[in-house]
C-alpha cells in the first residue's frame, strides 16, 4: 500500500485579520504575499482554530483585531489556544484613501491582515484580568459621578424654567437642601411630582455612588494596589479616588519607559502639524485617556496649592501663558512625580525642585 503523504504547513507562518462583531467574524489570511482566505464565521475563538488547524496543519497563526466593544476577550481566548493574537488601535492602522471611502467588512480584516503581515503595526497593551475588572469598577464610579452632576443640572434647570425659588443661600445638596426643594411650593400637582421624581432620581444615583466610593476604598488597601497607593496618596492632590484612577487606567508603569511617552499615553501634549517651515500647534490633543488625564488636571490644581515648588513653578509658567495652559504643565511635572514615586517606591518629598 503507497503511504499518503500528510499535509503539512510546518514552518509556515498565516497571517489573519479579523473585523470581529457580535454576530459574526470576518476573517481574511495571507502567507508571505499572497491572500489565501477570507469567509465569514460565528464568534468563536475555537472554531477558528479548529477551521485553521483543519485546513492548514502544522502552520503558525497570527491574528489581530482592532479594540473595540469585545475587549480582550478574544485575545485572552485565542492565546489560551495557542494561537497569537494582538490587539491594536482603529486609528494607527494605515489605510488608503480608496480603503476609507469603500468600506467594508472584507476590505477592514483585509487591511488587518496586510499590515500585520508588513510588521507595521503597534500592539495595544493588554493588562491582567484582575486589574481590568478593578479598572472597570473605578471607571464606573466616574460615570456614576457624572449622572449625579446630571441630576443635580436637570433639578436646577427645573427651578429656573418653572420660576421657583429656594431660600437657602448655598446649594450644598444636604438632606436639610433637598428637604426644603421638596417643600416648595409649586403650584401645581403636576410640577411638584415632577420635582419629586427628580430629587428621587439624584437620590438614588448618589446612594449607588456612595457604595461605589466604599468599594474603591476597599480594594485600594488590598493587593496590588496598597503599596502603590502608599505612594501615590503621598503626593499633595491625590486621594483615594483619583489615586486607583491613576493606577488602574496605567496599569504598570514600567511598561513607560521615558516620560514622553506616559504624556502621550495620558494626552498631556499637543497636536501639531508641520510642512516645510510651517509649524501649526493645534493645542492639546483630542487622543487622550480621558479618565487618567481628568484625574492629573483635577489633582494638579490641588498639589499647585500644597506644594510651595509647584505654586512657585505654576507663578512662573502664568507670566507668559494662561492658567489653563499653565496647569497643564503642572500636570507634566505631577505625572513626573508619580512615575518617580511608583518606580523608586518611596514617598514623595514636598518642596523640591524639579
């Protein structure tokens, strides 16, 4: 009997787009230069792999994705397969001008698939599960905080629209505060109850933020955050909260390696575009981590005020630029400070120079 030769992609590397969605996956793959598939399936790491291993045995599988609504999910699943996978940002992925205006699924996992294949593009970090989920929770604390300004915003646009006054001379949002916004007088059944419904709704958004502030605090004693919030709460302006922001949304702060790039990564630089001897400063950029970067400026104007080296630089920087401009470069210094503290482990020292 003649032996079948066995199929066999050893030494062979596939390089595989995916444009994931929630309903179905389009996958497009290529080796060396040449596309060799692209179908659609389910959302199942494990069925790619299976289609992969079935068709092209032997073969190394790398995939991307760009990071979307699926997080890491896919990449977590698809490593525990064997199978390498990266996940990169929508807008450092280089596309053409006809790529842009026709569109399409096919085209998107085709580009994925050609530029990983071309070693151009830069993999998003991808932290531990459990650092994820507490980021999660810190994240959801913030929104909760802005659905409370919400309610608060909404109750006074009421007042004003509807011509209701309140005697009390600072709105301080105490219970003696919301009691007197209940006993208004509005006129009519249909105000009041729209009032009331208001106050109820702020009271229930401030009850649930409250449980979420008890349990940052909480998880900001355990490890592995304790010892770096020792740390980071030793610089003037960061407390509980705006510390787990700062080390949840970085993570690991040797994955930092200058100061430029954690700027970069946080969104304290400027956009800036240049032709010949041109130069346009655009302002501080739109690509930012909106959430770190909230929490620098917020703790900036707090250390500004503590700290005499800060207040002396924030003085200078005001003689030439205004304060918004100037705070800014006070958060340069502050995220300077925090990389300093996290990276030594020592507490911060107030009064230096830098």
């Amino acid at each position: 009997m003649n032996k079948v030769n066995q199929l066999s992609f050893a030494g062979q590397t596939i390089y595989c787009g995916l444009d994931a969605h929630k309903t179905n996956w389009k996958i497009n793959g290529r080796m060396d230069d040449m596309e060799i598939i692209s179908f659609s399936q389910n959302p199942d790491p494990a069925l790619l792999k299976k289609h992969m291993d079935k068709n092209y045995p032997g073969a190394k599988i790398k995939v991307v994705y760009e990071a979307g609504f699926c997080g890491f999910g896919i990449q977590r699943s698809l490593q525990e397969l064997g199978v390498e996978c990266i996940v990169v940002n929508a807008a450092d992925i280089p596309t053409t001008d006809k790529e842009r205006k026709r569109k399409d699924d096919k085209r998107d996992a085709r580009k994925l698939s050609r530029e990983l294949a071309d070693g151009s593009l830069n993999t998003i970090y991808v932290p531990q599960q459990s650092m994820e989920h507490a980021r999660s929770l810190v994240r959801q604390r913030a929104r909760l905080a802005k659905d409370q300004t919400r309610c608060k915003n909404r109750i006074k646009h009421l007042l004003m629209f509807s011509g209701l006054a309140i005697k009390s001379a600072e709105e301080r949002w105490s219970e003696k505060y919301i009691k007197e916004l209940l006993e208004l007088d509005c006129g009519t059944q249909e105000l009041k109850s729209a009032l009331y419904l208001a106050i109820e709704e702020y009271r229930q958004i401030r009850k649930v933020l409250k449980e979420a502030t008890v349990l940052i605090k909480k998880l900001s004693g355990q490890e592995p955050f304790g010892e770096v919030q020792k740390y980071l709460q030793s610089i003037p302006g960061i407390g509980v909260i705006n510390g787990m922001v700062i080390q949840t949304e970085l993570m690991d702060i040797e994955r930092f390696k200058t100061l430029d790039s954690l700027c970069d990564y946080v969104g304290l630089v400027p956009d800036i575009s240049s032709s010949n001897d041109i130069t346009k400063v655009k302002g501080i950029t739109h690509r930012c981590n909106g959430f770190v970067r909230e929490a620098i400026i917020e703790s900036s104007w707090t250390m500004m005020r503590k700290d005499p080296a800060m207040l002396m630089k924030y003085r200078e920087y005001r003689k030439r630029m205004k304060e918004n401009k100037a705070i800014i470069r006070i958060g340069k210094h502050l995220l300077s400070r925090i990389r300093h503290v996290w990276n030594n482990k020592i507490k911060y020292e107030m009064g230096v120079v830098a």
